[in-house]
C-alpha cells in the first residue's frame, strides 16, 4: 500500500513511528491500560500512527492531541473535504499529518479499506503497539503476517 492523498506535514513520516492497532471489542480492563499507554507516548513525545476510528483509538488520539509530539492519521477511506476545527490547529502547528491510501471518492470506510489502510500503517511503521486483538478477528490474521516488533499494551 502507498499514500494516495494527504494533507498535513510529510516530514513526519521521516521519524520513527508506533502504530497503534486494537480490536474495535475490547476488555474494559485493557481500556484503562490503553489510555496510560498513549499518556507516556505523548510524554515522551513519540510519533504515533493510527486510524483512530473506534471508540478506543479516538480516546487513545484525544490523550495524544494533548501533547506537542507528531501524529500521523491513516484514513481508511479518501480524505475529508473538510477538516475537524481541531485537526486544522494541529495541521497549522506542522505536528499532524493525515494520510489516506484511497482516492477521495472513496467515501464509505468497509472491513476491507480498513484492513488496507492497517496495513499501509504497518508498512509505515517501525514498531506496533497492540491495545488488543479480538480472537479470530481481521486484526488477529494481519498481525499474522507481520515480523514487525510488537508491544503488547493488554
């Protein structure tokens, strides 16, 4: 997979990157976890890739939005044609950047586009972290066929 459409600062995918993967199910012991794990990246300042659409990614990017540190939001579907107010700042400030391996008539995000655009943040990446991984999930057989360094957050 490669990057179609973007916007945002590309010097950014020039830095070491985590991306963040979970199930969208996931224990709510392992929540508590996820949110201390995005808490010390954001500490630390390191760049983490996501795509930040179930209910635990948009929490796990509302605790990184909080810092300073550079973020990079892998769409799986085309790009907005507008952006969130709070994503513009983000943009302006140079630490976000939004990329998308679709067209921008791709509007409808499926298993598939997700599954594409997991692996684009697989590709981009030098090490995963794993919030958690629903057995026999999609997220499940991807990881399959990774060697990447994993870290396990639940």
């Amino acid at each position: 997979m490669e990057i179609v459409d973007h916007i945002g600062n590309l010097e950014i995918l020039k830095l070491q990157k985590t991306a963040f993967l979970c199930s969208r199910e996931i224990p709510a012991n392992i929540v508590l976890k996820c949110y201390d794990w995005a808490i010390a990246q954001r500490e630390q300042g390191n760049c983490i890739i996501g795509g930040f659409h179930s209910k635990i990614e948009k929490d796990v990017l509302h605790y990184l939005l909080k810092g300073k540190q550079p973020i990079i939001i892998a769409m799986a579907r085309g790009l907005k044609q507008r952006i969130e107010p709070e994503f513009k700042h983000e943009i302006e400030k140079g630490r976000l950047l939004i990329i998308s391996p679709f067209e921008k008539e791709v509007k409808r995000i499926t298993e598939k586009t997700a599954m594409l655009r997991n692996r684009l943040m697989i590709d981009l990446a030098e090490n995963l972290a794993i919030g958690f991984i629903s057995k026999g999930g999609t997220l499940e057989k991807l990881m399959k066929q990774t060697r990447k360094e994993t870290i396990k957050i639940g």
